[in-house]
C-alpha cells in the first residue's frame, strides 16, 4: 500500500527530518499534483538522501534496508529476474547462497514475483527494501549492451557474407538497445568506407557502433521490409512505419524515413513511445500558471491555438496533451497530420499523403464538410493552409496548430508574411505557446552547493539572465544553489537523465491586437507581452534550475 499524505507526516515531520514549512510544500505539490512520487519529491529539494529515506520507509513498512550501491551483485543471483521484469517490477535479486537468495524490492508485498523467484531456484527468498532510484541504479548491472550477432560481425565483416540471416538479429538488437536506453531515435549513417550508428538520448545523439561498409545495403533492406517499403527503390526518399516487440510483451511503434544520400541511403527510426500517448501538460513541465492560461484558451468554442518551436521540441505532443483535455463525446475532433504520430481513441485522425494530392490545405478543407467542432493541423506550412485555418476559426472552430518560429512573439509575423491579414491574426488566435526541451538531472545522482566561481563569472556576462535571476529573487549569483548531476551508470555517466519542457505562452490581449493590427514587429509584441506579466522560455527554465530540475547551463544552451 502507497504511504498516504498523513503517514508521510509522521514518518518525517514528527521525528524531526524536515519542517513544518517543508510539508506543507509537500501537501501544496501532492494537490496540484495527485500522482507525485513524493519520495523523489523530497530527495529532488535536496532535504534527504537517497538512502536515508530508504531507511524510513524501510523501517514504516517493517522490512530491512539495503543500500544496493555498497553491494557487489551477484551475475547468478541478477540473471533470475530477467532485465524487463525487474525494471516493470522495481526489484533485483542481488546475492545467493546455497540456501537463499537475496531480493531487493520497492514494494517488498509483491509477493507474486517472490513466488516467481522461490519456485525458479527452489531457494528461501530473503526480502530486503531498497528505494526506487537503487533499484534503478542497479539495474545498470544487466549488460545492456549491443548484443552478440554484432560483435561477431564486428569481429569478422565478412560474417554477413556467409550468413544473411544475421542481418534479421542485428536490425532486432539495435532497436532493442535503442528502445531499453530510452532513445527517441536511430540514426544508420553511411560514410565513404563505414556505417555509423548512431542513437538521439535525451535529445543528443550519441555513436554506439561503427559497422563495414558492405553491411549498410542489407540493413537499410531489412529495415525496408519491416516498414513494408520498396526494396527496389533506392534514388528515391521514402517514409514508412513498422511496430515491433521488445521484451515480449511490448509492441513500439516506429516511424521509418529513407533518404538517398552521395554515400547511400542513410535510414532515421523515430521510437513512437507509448509514455508520450498518456502525458499531460502538468508532466511535461507545464506550470499551474501556464496551465491556467491554456485552460481558459481552450474553453472558447472558437480560435486558435498555436504552438511554435523548432523540430523536435515537443510541439505535437503537448497539442495531444490539449487534445486529451478536450476529447469528450459530444464534440467532434478531427486532425490533419504529417505524419499521424499517436492514435486517439475518439479523433478522426488523417494522414497528408502527397502522392494522392492530400495535403493539409485539401485534408483541411475536407474536414471542414465533415461537421468538426475542434481540428489540430499538424503544421501550417503554406499560405492556403494558414488562409484556411484562420478562416476556420473565425466561423465557429477551435483550431490547434503548430508553426516553426523562434518564440511566441514571431509566429505573428509569421502569420501575416503567409498573407494572413492582420485583423484576421488578431481576431481569431488566442494564445501562442512557444517551448524547448530541457535534459533533467538525473536523479540518482544529482547534487547540489555552491556555483563553481566560473559558473559565477559567466552569470554576470549574461544581462538577461541576471534579470531573470533577479526576478527570482537571487541578487547575488554567489548565493544561489547550484544542482548538477554528478554522473551514474544510470545515466551513462553524463549528468542528465529525461527531459522537461519550458514554456512561453503569449495572450492575445487588447494591446497586443492593436500592435498585430499596426504591423508591429515582434519584438514590440514581445515587450507588450512581458508588461502584461508573460514570463519567457529563460524565465520558466531558470525557476527549473533553481528548483532542481535541470541546470543552468542546459537552460541557455536550449533557449539562447
């Protein structure tokens, strides 16, 4: 059973380790918040160890605590609990002997997997506590590394030569990896005498094997099969999907994209994950002031919404969040997308396809005859699409898009440079959020103290962000905390682990209509919006930094 607010109250305010002033934080997040880990929560503010509260609720629940980190685990003992079941389990046997084995548990009254592990070894299973982070931290004692059909052909190029088939459990194995280190992407690159392949973790792209030459053609035909794509067809780009098992009892959807390049055709796998079908605007970084905002946008029965940033940003995936807030039975909600990333239950979804002339201007005028109440545009791209969106939500729809600008304040004039007339732009957007995505800091090993005198000097070289400092609160950048990630096998040693979003959302307010009207550029429109209390990208993501979530240093590299 989960530790209710009122026991956390007990565990930690009545023996003293933390404050009254503390919980009521607490109680504040678990509120806005219902599905908080209020134990991450707690470690995240920095006001208890990893372990020492692993100690607490190891001693509340009435089972002894292991600190996985001071353990060598046993290979025997780890390969009882294969690596899915122990990462969807949250639990690791780490220690056997002839007549028990040791287990460490997140939930040590999962008594299924007890069962499992007793009857699989015929040993007494000796039950221990550990906090989630440990046991995610150990899980990092599986090899998940690249697997044994490609050694071998890295250890022998012409392997593939004599066995083809080895090209089926190569192609398998790279997704798996791919898949279980949490990448968004696969990239196989071909050069002039090697392919590289490389994975996007956390937004950066990281080589993992570099493979022969003569491996690339069998790879991208393998990959062309399971997209069901041509294989004959190699000076031409092509896009496909496949959907594939991992683990069993897993199916991931994957987005395939083959383009011709001077050293031949280089393959990019997009991994669609599941996680992303069920976010909120909440987790994905959004505050209750932002929120606040969308909220009262989308309860007009008309207008538009916008959302702007460049590739990759998560643009589609908080205008599905939106979606999900508004998908109910008595409205009709249809989309225009290129392509369609999610199914949703209840949307009529439908895909551009350029080879039948359906693009988003003709899927969009399509739409409009089928009696919608809300439709998202996957991009407006064009001046017929931006014409037919804007008239759409002038006669009595609510339309959600996205655009590639560089803020909230461009995609105005971004509207109107389409040929969107002024009072048109003026009248029927509401709001426009513009967003990036931060790395977090991993959470097994973030730290916290002092800045480092560098990081100091490079705060006062930085106008902008002196002033947003200021805004928070911090006169002197001496005296701030600073958090970082001191790197883990959690998280490869690099620091960050997941991703946050931040946020600038621009209310279409009288003022600024009247500026949209005049032709103002963008960077009146973006003063009228930060008089009027708009907080910007570099706001939000400073009050991340200062909260714990992520870094400075990752807050400019994304928003500068």
């Amino acid at each position: 059973m989960p530790i209710t607010i009122d026991q956390w109250k007990n565990i930690l305010v009545e023996p003293g380790f933390i404050t009254d002033v503390q919980y009521a934080e607490i109680t504040l997040a678990v509120q806005k918040n219902s599905d908080l880990d209020i134990g991450e929560f707690i470690t995240n503010k920095g006001w208890l160890t990893d372990a020492q509260l692993g100690k607490l609720i190891a001693e509340f629940y009435g089972y002894r605590f292991v600190n996985l980190s001071q353990h060598t685990i046993s290979k025997e003992a780890l390969s009882v609990i294969p690596e899915f079941v122990a990462k969807k389990r949250q639990v690791i046997a780490y220690e056997m002997t002839d007549a028990s084995i040791k287990i460490a548990m997140a939930d040590p009254t999962d008594m299924e997997i007890v069962r499992m592990v007793e009857k699989k070894t015929g040993l007494h299973a000796d039950l221990f506590f550990a906090s989630k982070v440990d046991i995610e931290m150990a899980t990092g004692s599986y090899e998940s590394s690249i697997g044994e059909s490609i050694k071998s052909v890295l250890a022998n190029p012409d392997a593939l030569l004599e066995n083809e088939d080895l090209i089926v459990e190569i192609v398998d194995e790279i997704i798996s990896y791919a898949y279980h280190n949490k990448a968004s992407d696969i990239h196989v690159e071909p050069f002039d005498d090697e392919v590289v392949i490389r994975l996007r973790v956390d937004g950066i792209l990281h080589d993992i094997v570099r493979m022969n030459k003569n491996v690339l053609e069998l790879l991208t035909t393998r990959i062309k099969i399971l997209a069901k794509l041509r294989t004959d067809e190699h000076r031409s780009a092509q896009d496909g999907k496949l959907q594939f098992e991992v683990d069993g009892d897993t199916t991931i959807d994957i987005r395939v994209s083959i383009l011709p390049s001077t050293s031949g055709e280089k393959t990019v796998m997009r991994i669609l994950s599941d996680v992303a079908r069920s976010y909120t605007l909440e987790n994905l970084g959004m505050g209750e002031e932002h929120m606040e905002i969308v909220r009262d946008a989308i309860a007009n029965p008309h207008g538009m919404i916008l959302s702007t940033g460049p590739t990759g940003c998560g643009k589609t995936t908080s205008l599905y969040a939106i979606l999900k807030i508004l998908n109910r039975r008595e409205v009709n909600i249809s989309t225009v997308e290129d392509p369609v990333e999610y199914d949703i239950e209840g949307v009529t979804q439908v895909q551009v396809n350029t080879k039948t002339n359906l693009t988003f201007a003709d899927g969009l005028r399509s739409l409009l005859r089928q009696d919608p109440d809300i439709m998202m545009v996957g991009e407006i791209r064009d001046e017929e699409t931006a014409g037919i969106a804007v008239n759409s939500a002038l006669t009595g729809h609510l339309v959600l898009s996205t655009l590639h600008t560089n803020d909230a304040a461009t995609a105005i004039p971004r509207l109107i440079d389409m040929g969107v007339e002024p009072f048109l732009v003026a009248s029927t957007v509401r709001i426009i959020i513009a967003q990036r995505l931060l790395r977090k800091i991993c959470s097994s090993c973030i730290r916290s103290g002092p800045p480092l005198q560098e990081t100091i000097d490079f705060i006062n070289h930085q106008p902008k962000l002196l002033e947003t400092l200021k805004k928070a609160g911090i006169e002197d950048p001496a005296t701030m905390s600073a958090f970082y990630g001191a790197g883990c096998n959690n998280c490869v040693n690099t620091g960050y682990r997941g991703r946050v979003g931040v946020f600038e959302i621009l209310e279409m307010t009288d003022e600024i209509r009247s500026l949209v009207v005049e032709r103002a550029d963008s960077s009146k429109i973006m003063n009228a919006a930060r008089r009027n209390g708009m907080s910007t990208m570099l706001d939000d993501g400073v009050q991340k930094a200062l909260n714990g979530s992520t870094t400075l240093k990752e807050v400019l590299r994304v928003t500068q």
